[in-house]
C-alpha cells in the first residue's frame, strides 16, 4: 500500500508543479497583457488628442475665412453707403442752389 501512496503522492507532485507552472505563465501572460493596454490606451489617448486638435485647428480656419468675408462684405457694404450719401449730398447741395436761383 506504500507504494500506491507513493504513486499518489507523485501524481499530487506533478500537478502541484504543473499547477505552479501554469501561474506563473497565466501570471507573466496577464502582464504582458496589462502592459499592452496600457500602451494601447496611451496611443489612443494621444491619437484623440491631435484629432481633437486638428478638428479644433480646422473650425478655427473656417471661422476665420467666414469673418474675413463677412469684413469684406461690410467694408464694400458701407462703400456703397458713402457713395450713396456722397451722392445725395451732392445732389441736395445742386437743388439748394437751383432754389436759391430760382428763389431770387
């Protein structure tokens, strides 16, 4: 009966030791694991910080094309309103005169 403990304490030897191993490989395993989705989130993390950037650059840009028309479109705007009000102060100062001719 020696010898079937033996044998049985042999096979609970190797499948402590089996199970040691596969720890330490599921240990090494979860790890590199770790490892990796900590550098994978650190790259998105940083892929989403220059998108965001360039989505923040790119609005800006447009932004600043659309001031600078609307500038254009006021400065020609206020142009035609001094021309206009050229106009018709000339045209008031010549019936001034026509009056005061025809008045006299």
């Amino acid at each position: 009966m020696s010898c079937t403990l033996n044998k049985h304490e042999l096979k609970a030897i190797i499948l402590l030791e089996d199970v040691r191993v596969l720890c330490f490989f599921t240990a090494q395993w979860e790890e590199r694991l770790r490892q990796e989705c900590s550098r994978l989130k650190s790259e998105r993390d940083q892929l989403h910080g220059e998108e965001k950037h360039l989505a923040v650059e790119s609005v800006k840009v447009q932004k600043e094309q659309e001031m600078r028309a609307a500038k254009q479109n006021w400065d020609r705007r206020m142009q035609e309103c001094l021309k206009e009000v050229g106009s018709a102060s000339h045209t008031f100062s010549f019936v001034s005169i026509f009056r005061m001719h025809v008045s006299s």
